[in-house]
C-alpha cells in the first residue's frame, strides 16, 4: 500500500519568542529547510500579523511546507508535506526545531493519498 | 484544554480529473472555499506542474488552505487549517468536495496548539 505523499505536522512549544516573530528570520529559515530537505522551491508567500505572529508558506517541487507562528505562546505549528522518495523532510523538521529553539516538540506523520490500486 | 487552531485534512478521490489539472478553476475556486467559510485572504501561491498536477496555498487572516493535486489518479489533498470562532472551515470543505466532483472523501480533524496552561 504505497501512500503518495507524506506529511509531517509539527508542533514546537517553548519556542524562542523573539525568532517567532522574526519575519526576515523565518523568510531566511524556511528555504533553507527546504533545502535541507533537498527540496526545490517554486514560491513562497510570508506574513507578519498584528501584533505578533507570522505564516509562511514555501511551494515546493516536491509539495510545501507551512508555519504559522504565536509568539506570545512560544508555539508554532509547522507542516511538511512532501512526495516522492528524493526528498528528506525529516531533515527539515529537525532544522526548524533546532533553529526556533523549541525546548519541547511533537512530530506525527501521516501518509497522505492512499488509493485503491485494486 | 482549548487548542489555538484547528486543521482539516481531506482526502479527495475518485475527483472530476479535468478540473484537477485546471490551473484557473482551482484559482478562483480555493479563494471561493476560503471566503466560503467566512475567512479573510492574505496572499496565494499557485503552481502547475508538468505534465500535470496543481499545487496551491492560500494565505488567511486566520491561516492557510491548501491543496496538491494527482490529475492522473483523481485524487486531490487539501488542508484546511484555522484559527478563531468566526471561520467555519467545513464549509470550505463541503465546497470543495463538491466543485472538484469527489466520490469519495474522508477528513481528518486535528486541535494543533494543545498548551499547557497551568
């Protein structure tokens, strides 16, 4: 049963406050996590709220990856949806744990597009 | 134990294989599922794939929606992810099941930012 995607839903609690609300720093981070993934990038799209919080969205060749950030929790959520077999998006996860400096994290992983082939 | 957020995975098969690879329809029709469920746009990104896929993001006042398509296997995944009481995301959803013709569908609800608040 192959599945055609999958997709990492993180949740990075007790974050650095100050990085969570650092649109340039998270325009910069979440290429480079793709990229760690050994994703290609075709788009993103960023936005600062008022009076905290950024989402993020980078388009990938292989799928996307999101943030949606609160800072005044120390918390973001991040997805990684990734399909084919040359992509690691495990790599990216640990990039973003380590670089927003999550002291606490959860990762599930769920297969995504399981089809009848039957 | 209230969550900041709530996301709706969908899984869309045995969809009108046409409108999966219709770049324009799923341009206005994502934006249509957003306003559908009383949210606000902020930003989009939408890219065509060769030979044939979609893969688009929507950027919300109170997150994101997003969907990847498979043309050639009629199955289309879309995540719906809100925040706040004043969006309904199932209604996004009951507008794009129907619009991208789905005969079979599942949806997956997930509370991400559980805090401990204590």
């Amino acid at each position: 049963m192959n599945a055609l995607a999958k997709h990492l839903l993180l949740e990075l609690k007790d974050c650095n406050r100050e990085v969570l609300n650092d649109l340039g720093f998270l325009k910069r981070i979440l290429p480079e996590a793709a990229s760690a993934a050994g994703a290609t990038i075709l788009g993103e799209s960023f936005h600062q709220f008022a009076p905290h919080g950024v989402s993020g969205a980078v388009i990938l060749a292989e799928s996307h990856l999101f943030i949606h950030t609160w800072p005044e929790c120390g918390y973001a959520a991040v997805d990684i949806f990734t399909c084919g077999d040359s992509v690691q998006p495990e790599k990216a996860a640990q990039k973003l744990i380590r670089e927003l400096g999550a002291k606490s994290h959860s990762i599930l992983e769920i297969q995504r597009g399981i089809l009848d082939t039957g």
